[in-house]
C-alpha cells in the first residue's frame, strides 16, 4: 500500500495495519526514504479487528442515545431557548451527524468498503465537517459564558438569539467549506494487498497528497488548538470574575466545571492532534523515517488517539446538559411521558450529578443562579 497517500476516510483504518506495506516513491514527498516492509504479524492486529470496532460501537450507542435525548428535551421548547442552548442544540447536531459515520467505519475495517463511491465521499464530507464544527461550537460556548459572565451588560445584543442562530449557520458554511474538498479526492479502489474495496484519498494523484496535508492543518488549528485557545482565555476569565464575586457554594461548581470542561476536551483531543501533527511533519520530510516499524508506530498512534477523541461526543451531553438542573428536570417530564421515569429518574437525581452547568452559569455578574 502506498502509505504515504493513502489514508481512511474516517479513522485511518489502513491495511498499514495488517499486513505489508509499500513505500512508494512516487507519490512520496520523502523520496530518500523508499523501502519495502515485510512482516506477517501486527502488533495490534487484535486491537483494530476487535477492539477497535468494540470501542466504536459503544461510543457509537452511548453517543445517539446521550446526543438525541438532548436535542428532544431541546426541541421541546425551541421557540424559548436560551443562548447556550441554541449553541447546546447545533453541537448535539453535529456529533450526532458525526456519529452516523461511525457504523460504516466498523463495517469498513472488517470487510471492506462495500457501500460505494458517493458515500465514501459524503461520509468523508460529514466526518471532518462535523469534526471541526463540534469543536469550534463548544469554543462558540466558552466565549457565550465569558460574555455573560464577565461582559455582562455591554454584551446583551451581541447575545440576541437570533444573532447566535446567525453564527452558527455562519459556522456551519465554513465547516462546509473547509470540507468540501474531500468530496474530490476521496475515492473507492481495491487495496494494494488483497481485493477488497478500500475508501482513500486515491483521486488526482499528487494533488490528493497535497489536500491530506492540508486537512491535516485544517483539523489541528481549527479543531484543536483554535478552540482550546478560546477555551482556555474566557474560562480563566469566568473562573476570576467569579472567583472575586460574592457567591460562595454556586460559584465553586461553576469554576469546578469549567475547568473540567476544557480539561475534557484537552484530554480526548490532544494526544490525536499531536500524532497527527507528526504525522505532518513525517509526510512533508520534516522529520525524517528511516524504518518501517517509525511509519508504522505513527499509523497506529493515530487510530488509538483518534479513537480516544472520539469518546468526546458522548461526553459532551453529560459535560453541558446532563448536569443541569432544568434540563434533567425536562428529561424526567419526558422519561414519565415515555413511561420509564420511575427507572431512569433515580440516575438523574444521583449526587453525582447534582452539579452546576455551564450552560447555565449566572447571566449576569449579579446573578446568584448558577446551579
């Protein structure tokens, strides 16, 4: 396999990892470094045809479940949102359109590609959109609660609902732009090992080399560090307005969560982005590889790491809904609805979650209504 070009539409799930793979020249931006691997084992063989696809699938099931049931308890009352929460809504959107993507990864590395050219490429499209999207909304949350709590008067029309809605669609033809590409160069071709269909980055030669890289950049500044920037400057903000604020016992839960929030994140996405910035730096001849066993150190890096991130999407309805006292409290009206209240309220009413929100942090310095 040439490995210099060719790479998953979702989560790297190369034949690299199985078997031999090929060095090729031609394609290489490293052309010193041609060199055949043969070896008959992997050592994570077991980890990408077992464990791997285990992992997937529950992130997968925990994620729709945790994601969908925020996005009902939303829609409910829709006509009535506050401004975290029209941000709450577009980011349960994305990871779950993000999600969807997960069961043809699954499928993909077990058997193959089997579902055709057009969703290689819209699967590819939707992945890095929803990707780079989820991230820059909860960075979108982080500079709404630094205006709330530390701009508090001078940022109410910048918080109407309808310019929040107006930035988000703004947001998501961005994502959709920076995207796009992916829709030309990914492609379905047979592996260079076997006969199974594999959906890479196969088409216009050079030129797809060319956009991996630059997707590489893309996702690590503007899914990664431009939000943890943001994050991490309006989350110190909120943590010493409210620090020097005159709230005791509500403001400690509010600074609690915000740290973790962004500690969360920093922990599911940064060692991926880091790998992934090596594997940059590999591909373009930055740092050199001189052996099979450095290229295939670094593919496996990236799907452990990517799969580790990825645990993110499930996480981020408990990190901004769950442990808020309204939403549970329109979640048990519609578990009663639905008839398993009496099962579900019990979990829902544990200490353990009788936490504030950051999603509904004070909207206003005067505010004592943080839980």
């Amino acid at each position: 396999m040439t490995a210099n070009i060719e790479e998953e539409i979702i989560y790297e799930f190369s034949d690299t990892f199985m078997d031999d793979y090929e060095f090729n020249v031609s394609e290489s931006p490293l052309p010193e470094t041609q060199f055949v691997c043969d070896s008959e084992e992997d050592s994570l063989h077991l980890y990408y045809t077992v464990i791997q696809p285990l992992v997937y699938s529950l992130v997968f099931l925990l994620g729709v479940t945790g994601n969908s049931l925020l996005l009902t308890v939303l829609l409910q009352h829709r006509a009535r949102l506050r401004i975290t929460e029209i941000y709450l809504l577009h980011l349960a959107l994305a990871d779950l359109l993000l999600l969807l993507t997960f069961p043809f990864a699954v499928v993909q590395v077990l058997t193959g590609w089997v579902f055709g050219d057009f969703l290689c490429k819209l699967l590819g499209l939707l992945n890095r959109l929803n990707l780079v999207c989820g991230s820059l909304l909860l960075a979108c949350i982080g500079f709404d609660r630094y205006l709330a709590v530390v701009h508090a008067v001078s940022s109410l029309q910048s918080r109407r609902p309808r310019i929040v809605h107006l930035t988000c669609a703004l947001l998501w033809l961005f994502c959709f732009i920076v995207s796009m590409p992916n829709i030309v160069f990914l492609s379905v071709m047979p592996s260079n090992q076997s006969a199974r269909l594999e959906c890479h980055f196969n088409s216009h030669g050079i030129n797809a080399n060319n956009w991996l890289l630059t997707n590489h950049l893309l996702t690590n500044v503007f899914g990664f560090f431009l939000p943890l920037f943001i994050m991490g400057y309006c989350y110190t903000a909120v943590v010493l307005t409210l620090y020097n604020s005159q709230q005791s016992l509500e403001k400690q839960g509010a600074i609690r969560l915000a740290m973790v929030v962004t500690l969360v994140f920093c922990l599911c996405w940064l060692p991926y982005n880091i790998t992934l910035f090596l594997d940059t730096l590999v591909r373009l001849g930055v740092l050199p590889q001189k052996s099979c066993e450095a290229r295939t150190a670094l593919a496996q890096g990236l799907g452990i790491t990517e799969s580790i991130g990825f645990i993110h999407c499930c996480l981020n309805p408990i990190l901004y809904a769950f442990v808020g006292v309204r939403f549970r409290k329109d979640l048990l009206r519609l578990l009663a609805k639905w008839g398993c209240g009496a099962i579900c309220g019990p979990l829902l009413r544990a200490g353990v979650l009788n936490r504030v929100s950051v999603s509904e942090a004070a909207t206003t310095t005067t505010s004592s209504q943080y839980i």
